[in-house]
C-alpha cells in the first residue's frame, strides 16, 4: 500500500553539539534545522518560537517536563540579550533549573562547552 509523505514534529534522539547557527537555523549531528530548537537530555526539538515572541512559561512546557535531568537552561534570546520575565524565572527555579539568558550566538558556545564537560545543561535557541 502506497503511503502518501508523513510529517513528523522535528527531533534528533540524542545530545549533540551545535556545529553552526544563523540564517535562520541550525546544524548539529550532520543535520540542519531551520526554526527555533530546545537541546534536551531527550534530544533535539524544533520550538515554535522567534524573537517577536515573549519568552512565557507555555513556551518551556517541555523543558519544565524534563526538569529532573537539568540543571542549567541556557536561553539563546536571538540577536539581542533579554531579561527571563520573572513568572517563567520563578517556575524554572522552583524546578530546580538556574536559568541563563544571552544572545543565541553566546548560548551555542556556552551550551558546546557545557556539553563536552557532561554537565546536565540544556539550552533553548532562538534563531538567528
């Protein structure tokens, strides 16, 4: 039997550094992803967000679901640096995670390092 495409929400199965960022996407494990991504202990998520949006606790859902294998979330808020408002900073820390905002391209590099260093980290960027 014929099957027609099968769209799947957008996810890598493992942990893996960001090799690059910008234009609008990512590329990490020998794959590209244009949009937003969550790096989880889970995997890699596209996220539905962009720099227009606020940073809400509805949009770190999946975070907060995972909340017991991390300790550190590293927020890429895109080109510019902005504040975590402070409803989604309190949740977060009541979760147990330390949240750190900076620009996307500094949450990267913090994340890569992070990473190689087996801290339980996780980072959600913006794109770029």
């Amino acid at each position: 039997m014929a099957r027609g495409i099968e769209i799947r929400e957008a996810h890598f199965p493992g942990r893996a550094p960001i090799d690059t960022y910008g234009n609008g996407g990512f590329r990490f494990a020998d794959m590209s992803h244009r949009g937003s991504i969550l790096c989880l202990p889970s995997g890699i998520y596209g996220w539905d967000m962009d720099m227009s949006q606020p940073l809400s606790i509805a949009n770190f859902r999946k975070v907060l679901d995972e909340a017991a294998e991390i300790e550190v979330l590293l927020i890429g808020t895109g080109t510019d640096m902005r504040p975590i408002p402070p409803d989604l900073k309190a949740v977060l820390k009541a979760a147990g995670i330390s949240s750190d905002p900076m620009n996307t391209g500094a949450a990267v590099r913090t994340f890569n390092i992070m990473l190689m260093e087996s801290r339980a980290v996780a980072a959600a960027l913006i794109a770029v």
